[in-house]
C-alpha cells in the first residue's frame, strides 16, 4: 500500500531534515509515528501525501491518502464544504436532482449517491452536525476544526489516513470519539501523536530520527518497555567508557610519573660518572623525546575513548541531562487557598454554571480542573487568580503566589533574549554566571543564550519557563497549567511531568491528556 525508499528531505535552506527513510505500512496497518519535535515527522507526512516532494527517493503509493494536518488557519477562508473538498459534487449533486443533468454535472459527482447524506452521517457521528456545509471554518474553534476534517473520512472512504496530532485540540468526549474510530476502523493508518492513550490503541511504533526509522512491533507501551531496555544499555556504555576513561587518564598519569623518574636517576648516574656536557644534552633529549611519545600515545588513546563517550552521551534522553532543583513552597500543606461558596459568573445576564459551584483548594493538593470545551474552564481560572470577581456567591482568595502557564508558555516575553527572560525571574539577584549555570542545567548552552525566545519550539519554552521558575527566590505557592502538553512531543512531556514531580506545592492542571493527569499524581477533581 505505501513504501518509503530512501526518502531525504532537505530543506530550501539547504539543511538536511532526514535521509535514507524507509518503511513499509501494509493495508489496514496501523501505525504510529513518533519522535523528537523539528525531527521531521509532519514533512514526512506531508511528501506521503504528497503536499511537497522528498529531495531524494522514490515513493510508492497505491492510491491517495486522507491527510489530516495539524494547523488548520490555512482553511480559515473556506467553507467546511469547500475545506473537505465535496463542494463540487455537492452542487452538481443539487444540480442533477434539480434536472440539470449535464455531463460536467455527472462527472463531477462520478455516481456518488450518497454523498450528501455520508456527510451528515459524519458530522453526526463526530457531534458538529449544527454546522451547515456552507459554514466559513473561521468560525469555528479549534476542536471542531478538527473534527469536520475527521468527519471527511467517513465522506471520501480512503484506504490509507494520515493523522498529524488530531487530539491536539479535542475535549474528553470527542477524544473517546477519536479512540472509538481508532479501534474500530479497518483504514490503514499512519498517525502522529503524542497522546499516549491514542498510541496504545496502534499496533506499530515507528520511531523517527535523524539516523532514519527504527519500528517497534507492538503499541506505545511496548515501545516504552523496549526504549527502556535499550537506555539501560546505553547507561551501562556510558558507565563504563566513563570508567575507561578515568583508567586511561591515571595510566597516563603513572606512565610518565614512572618515566620521569627513571630520566631523573639516569641524569643523576650520568653526572656522576662525569659525562661530557654535550652527551648530556643529547641524552636529555632523547629522554624528553621519549616522555612525549609515551604522553602523545596516551593522549591519543584518552582522546578516543572522550570521543566515544561524547556519541554515547549525545544518544541519552534530555531528560537525563537535565537538574531541576525546584525549591519547596513556603506554605504548610492543608492551608487553605481558595473557598468557593455557592459562586457563579455571567456571560450577557446569563449564568455560566447551570450549578453554582461550591469547592475549595488547599495547599499541597492537585487537582484537575475538568470539562468539555465551552463549559467555563478559563472563567474558573480567572477567578481563581484574582483577574475576575464572581457575580453569584462567593470566592476566598488568601495573599499567594500562583504562577498560570499556558499551553503556548505565554509567560515568555518573545522581545527578549534566552539570557533576559531567565535574568526577568532574578529576584534573589544571582550573578551571571549563576544564572547561566542554570540555563545550562535546562540545555540552554552559550550558543542559546543570545538567541531570541520568539524562535524557541514548544518544548524550549517550556523548559525556558520551568528554568525561570528555578531561578526565581521562592517556588510559587501554585502553580496552575492549562493544556500543558498540547505542543510538547513525548520527550518534553516527560521533562514536565519530572519537573512537576519534584514541585512541592498545589497544582491546579487543565489536561485532557489522562496519561499526564496520572503521571503527575492528581487526587482529586473540579468537574464544570
């Protein structure tokens, strides 16, 4: 059904993206593919479906995929019909049934009977059926954008459908939609995602990087478990090319501590039996001449050995290079934060809540803020941080510090540099190299440091903005996400979810994202 060979991609700029991909997926295959964010896995996606073509290759393809992307303003302008691309056969549809059955009107709608009425089957069964085919997509959120382009599968029945993120933006209920078709479909599927939920019902992982694709036969777990065995490994290599190392360097050590004090006594015994002075240099030169070639065959072989240990130590997750070092919230655990007491809030006279909401925080505790799109999750938080009073009852706020980061890490100032906005959170006036000590400890090296914060991806954001927490005098009191993981890939959700796990006080999270609500220890709920 669809063979990569050789696939290469090099961007206009000329910096290779990938080279030498390969992989085969087999009909009704479902597979999903993974790997670090900027490794390339949405262009190999799109030269699948052929939006753009490989630098070098050759792509087989039996027929033409179902592409769904990740971003979709480029449809802004387009009428959900239009976006889907039905919006011909639909009027030439109308057209016939209206008794003009020209030829272009039958060739346009190619005996497709029933295409009219697939799309209202799909827009049902994804819950957008109050849409009309004629709506501009502008006017629709984010979620519903992506479900009119999954209710185009039902509508163009491809054999092969290719899914960039398509939980990104979906609330709990239309999520439990997507796994449903999923599971169910007998499509071959070719899905990127960092939805751990999503990759467990897939029976393939494909793991993407720079050195090419490398396919785990078995769903995302398995993959983890496999991953797991092959970083143990790779830590036993380390731990022993470090130990080779320190040998290599004490052998150099002792080797020429030995020969100097062999060239030592040699000198001693030569001055003693009155040997002539330009003897003496000659043999002097032959003694440094000897040091250096035992100093330069270490040298050597230590330079080997660093280099070794250099590649290995490339091959380790970032997760294992970096140090958190969150300090511990000031208030003790069970304070209480905030008190609801039968509180409501009003959008044009009419209530948000259809139950007034009574609930409280204490510090120490984390909870998940839950509800479908739409049911007042952002009113909540305003209100809770103060931006907001309610209309209806009350809200206790105690004095706090509450930190609120968004899904796009908004807290970083994009007009700044890596080093300003670190230098921002400096309230406990650490000197420069402190503070780049601590940039270094989140993988922002010198070269980073000058860099603009408006060209960080998702995951350097976020850990831009766990570093400025670091950094800052005092651990906020809480700490309060919403969508976290939305633009992270797996790798920097695993940096998060560590960082959070080592974060001491209350945590309020947004997340449809069940796999981290688990990991990061949620007791309890705020259901909207």
């Amino acid at each position: 059904m669809l063979i990569l060979q050789n696939i290469t991609y090099t961007h206009p700029n000329k910096d290779l993206l990938f080279e030498n991909i390969n992989l085969t997926l087999n009909q009704h295959q479902k597979v999903a593919l993974i790997g670090n964010n900027g490794v390339g896995k949405s262009t190999l996606l799109r030269i699948i479906a052929q939006e753009i073509a490989s630098s070098d290759g050759q792509l087989i393809i039996e027929s033409q995929p179902y592409y769904i992307p990740q971003i979709f303003g480029q449809f802004n302008h387009l009428t959900i019909a239009q976006a889907l691309g039905i919006s011909e056969k639909l009027t030439a549809f109308h057209e016939i049934l209206d008794g003009k059955a020209t030829e272009s009107n039958l060739l346009l709608l190619d005996d497709d009977w029933t295409v009219e009425e697939r799309c209202k089957e799909a827009l049902a069964y994804w819950q957008i059926s109050e849409f009309d085919l004629s709506e501009r997509l502008e006017n629709l959120s984010g979620g519903q954008k992506t479900k009119v382009f999954l209710a185009g599968i039902a509508i163009h029945k491809p054999d092969l459908v290719l899914l960039d993120e398509p939980s990104n933006h979906l609330d709990t209920e239309s999520r439990n939609l997507l796994y449903n078709y999923i599971s169910s479909t007998s499509n071959a599927l070719l899905l990127v995602s960092h939805d751990r939920k999503l990759l467990n019902l897939l029976d393939t992982v494909c793991e993407l990087t720079r050195r090419g694709i490398h396919t785990y036969g078995g769903n995302y777990d398995f993959y983890a478990s496999q991953k797991q065995q092959e970083l143990a490994a790779l830590d036993h290599d380390v731990k022993s090319k470090e130990k080779a190392l320190r040998k290599a360097k004490e052998k150099e050590r002792e080797t020429i501590e030995r020969q100097q004090k062999l060239d030592a006594r040699g000198k001693k015994k030569q001055e003693k039996a009155g040997i002539a002075t330009i003897m003496m240099n000659t043999l002097r030169n032959n003694a440094e001449k000897s040091t250096s070639k035992i100093k330069n065959v270490h040298t050597e072989k230590i330079g080997g050995i660093s280099q070794e240990l250099q590649e290995l130590r490339k091959e380790l997750p970032d997760i294992d290079k970096m140090k958190f070092g969150f300090d511990n919230a000031k208030l003790h655990r069970g304070k209480v934060l905030i008190t609801a007491d039968y509180m409501n809030f009003a959008y044009h006279a009419q209530n948000l809540w259809k139950t007034n909401l009574d609930f409280q925080i204490t510090s120490g505790e984390r909870i998940a803020l839950r509800g479908q799109n739409g049911s007042g999750k952002t009113t909540l938080i305003k209100l809770i941080l103060g931006e907001l009073n309610p209309q209806i009852g009350k809200l206790f706020r105690a004095e706090i510090n509450a930190v609120y980061i968004d899904q796009d890490y908004s807290l970083i100032d994009n007009s700044l540099s890596v080093y300003e906005q670190a230098e921002r959170y400096n309230s406990s006036e650490l000197k420069e190299h402190e503070v780049k000590i601590r940039l270094n400890r989140f993988l922002f090296t010198k070269e980073d440091w000058s860099k603009s914060c408006s060209v960080l991806s998702g995951g350097e954001r976020m850990r831009l903005m766990l570093c400025c927490l670091t950094i800052s005098s005092h651990a906020p009191d809480m700490i309060i996400l919403d969508e976290p993981t939305n633009n992270l890939d797996i790798q920097n959700i695993e940096i998060l979810t560590a960082a959070i796990n080592e974060y001491q006080g209350t945590l309020l999270v947004v997340s449809h994202d069940e796999s981290f609500l688990e990991q990061v220890m949620i007791e309890s709920s705020i259901q909207l």
